[in-house]
C-alpha cells in the first residue's frame, strides 16, 4: 500500500489594490497620502505599472498597532 504525501502549502499573503486598504481602514484617498508623506500607514509596494498595493499582514499588523494604541 503507497502512501501520497499530501502538501500542506502556506497561504499567500496577497496584495491588496489601494481601493480595498482604503475601504477596510475607512478613510479617503487624500487622508491616505497624507499618511504616507508623513510615514504613517501600513508598507506599501509599487508595481512595475505603478499601482500601488499593501499585503494583507502589514494591513493586519497596522490595524492591530491602531488598536493598541
């Protein structure tokens, strides 16, 4: 009798387009760069076509910094 080995994958952080870390944190795009121009916010990331994107842990672990403080 064979035995699979059956891979258990990590889930993927995914990126998130701005729009939806916008809805989630509940603020507009305005207010959202003037956080980034003064280094607030989670970390963002610039595709090559220059959008912008945030992974769902650094959004996780901003909003549970807010709570906190």
């Amino acid at each position: 009798m064979s035995r699979q080995k059956t891979l258990t994958r990590k889930p993927v952080d995914e990126l998130l387009p701005l729009n939806t870390v916008l809805d989630e944190i509940g603020i507009s795009r305005a207010a959202w760069y003037r956080w980034r121009n003064r280094g607030l916010g989670p970390v963002t990331h610039r595709l090559p076509n220059g959008h912008l994107r945030v992974r769902r842990s650094d959004l996780d672990a901003f909003l549970n910094d807010m709570e906190v403080a």
